[in-house]
C-alpha cells in the first residue's frame, strides 16, 4: 500500500435531473418497460465536455484546497468531446484553468472504465515523474444519441449527461481524503462495438441520406450471454485484485446502466447490494463518471471510514480497485 495515490478532493457537476419516464413519454412511447434508473441528466445548451468539466475540476481544486499551478497532469477520461481529435478536452481544460506550460493534458477512450483507469494511470505517472498532484476529469454529453421512442434503445434511456473530477497526490504535503492503492482490468475485446455509432469516424464519415448520423447501434448478444460475460468479467477483475492486494473489501461503489446489473454484480463479488453506494436513481447512468460521482458523494457524506471495491465496466472491458481510508 506504500504506493497509494491520495485522493486530495472532488467535485461533480450536473445539469438538472428529470424522470426518465417523463422523457420516454413526450417522446411518445410507452414508458411501462422502463426498469432503470428513476431520473436522469439532460445537458443543457451551453454544457459540453469541456465546459462542464471545467465547471467539475474547479469545484475538485477548492475542495482540495490545491492551486491550479500545481497540476503536473490532467486526465480527461470521457468518452464525449466538443470536437473530433486531435482535439483534446484536457488541453482545452487546462487552457480554461491558466495551468502552467509544464502540465500534460491526456485523452483517455475506454467508455465507462474511464475514472478507474484515470485514477490506475496517474498512480503509476505520478510515481515515475517524482510524485506531485494531477486532476482526473470524466464528463459526458450523449443523451442526444438517444432514441427514447425506440424500444430497441430502452436500455439506454437512463443515460445522463454531466462531468466529476478529482484531484489526487502522491509525495506531497497535501491532507489526504483516501487512498487509491491500485486496479485490475479484464478484457473481452471480441464485444468492442456492442453499442456503436456507426457514422463520424474514418469507415463511414458521413451518414447515409435518412439515417441519424449519431444513431446507436446494439448488436451481439443475447441478455444471458451478456450476463454471463458481465459476471465473468467482474469475477475476474475482482480476483485478481484481490490476489495482488490481499484485501477482502465489503463496501462498494458503483453505478450501471441499470440497478438490475447491480444484483448480478452483487452476487459475483458477494457483497450485499445494501452495501453498495448507488447514485443511478439520483444522477442516472453519467458513464466515464460515475466512479467520481460516488466517490464525491462518499467523501462528502461522512468520508472513507473502511475499505471500498472500486468497480466499473464497458461489455468489453471490466475493473475493480481498491479505495482504502488515507
């Protein structure tokens, strides 16, 4: 545990909340089939990546009580972006925060992993570049890729916009709120595509006339086969953290794209779902920041008293850290 990365502080930022049933409905569909979250988050006009993360990271800094000038690192682990690359939502957040020339801005792309792999990949940057303070930002402006009077897409009516963030240490005088001791990942790489947009990239640039040029597709496979890679990956991740750690956590946080994952979940790390800290029915399914999200919520409720399973997953890759008290 001597490695630890120190969790200096968090912030969270999110459009208002709005039932999911509401929506699905004045889009003229039938919300009975609805079994995920009871609200979620629409961006409004002005939120974008960028923008909404910048309005996160400030809100982390003051909580952390650290200087922009001291940002070595800034993690931007979203899946949405203002632009195409080689934009960068990091580098256009450290413009927006004046940080100093000497503070690297990194992109990161793996969808709803992205804070656990932040928070794995600044323990590890930190630890080679003498220690000092980095920032993980996650946010995410997707709703609007959402069909709500597709049935095809009830899966994804709980999604949410809005952005989290967080400020973390190694090797500095700076209090510290918890301790990230690390992470272990899964792949299944042959589901990379599961949820795709299909028009925008290099294969298929412009969409064709009639068709949505940001559409979802779903295709792969059926909801047992799902489950049953879900609990393989969770199994997986978990095990080997806890090889590697030694730790038998009995507190978790997460969030899914539903609360039905949550049970799956539960019964492959066999922790009691009670003893999950859940903010879908409040936030909806915020993706790359939900981890940040829970953690702020923890950190601001009473603070890390006991050791915590970190865990997250796209279909195509899963992970499980370790959040112990500082």
């Amino acid at each position: 545990m001597n490695n630890a990365l120190s969790v200096l502080g968090t912030g969270v930022y999110l459009p208002p909340s709005q039932p999911v049933r509401d929506i699905v409905a004045a889009a003229g569909q039938d919300p009975s089939g609805h079994q995920g979250w009871n609200n979620c988050c629409h961006a409004l006009e002005d939120d974008h990546p960028s923008t909404m993360g910048i309005t996160a990271l400030r809100s982390a800094l003051e909580d952390a009580n650290v200087d922009p000038s001291e940002l070595k690192l800034v993690l931007f682990a979203g899946m949405s972006r203002d632009y195409l690359p080689s934009w960068s939502v990091a580098t256009e957040i450290i413009k927006a925060l004046e940080a100093p020339s000497h503070c690297m801005g990194l992109d990161m792309t793996i969808g709803c992993l992205g804070a656990l792999s932040a928070l794995d990949m600044a323990q590890g940057w930190l630890a080679t570049h003498g220690g000092g303070v980095a920032a993980i930002v996650a946010a995410e402006r997707w709703t609007y890729t959402i069909d709500y009077t597709s049935i095809e897409n009830l899966g994804l009516w709980g999604h949410s916009d809005g952005a989290a963030a967080a400020i973390v240490s190694r090797d500095t005088a700076h209090e510290s709120k918890a301790s990230f001791c690390g992470a272990e990942f899964v792949s299944q790489s042959d589901l990379n595509g599961t949820v795709l947009i299909e028009y925008g990239g290099t294969r298929f640039p412009i969409a064709p006339e009639g068709e949505t040029p940001y559409g979802r597709k779903l295709v792969g496979l059926s909801r047992n086969d799902l489950r049953q890679r879900y609990s393989d990956g969770y199994s997986g991740s978990f095990q080997a953290l806890k090889a590697r750690l030694d730790c038998n956590p009995e507190r978790v946080i997460i969030n899914q794209t539903s609360n039905l994952f949550l049970h799956l979940i539960a019964s492959v790390v066999e922790i009691p779902i009670e003893n999950f800290l859940v903010t879908g029915h409040d936030t909806g399914h915020v993706g790359s920041a939900d981890i940040l999200i829970g953690l702020d919520r923890l950190i601001h409720d009473g603070g890390v008293n006991e050791p915590y399973l970190v865990a997250g997953s796209t279909p195509y890759a899963f992970g499980s850290g370790l959040l112990m008290p500082a």
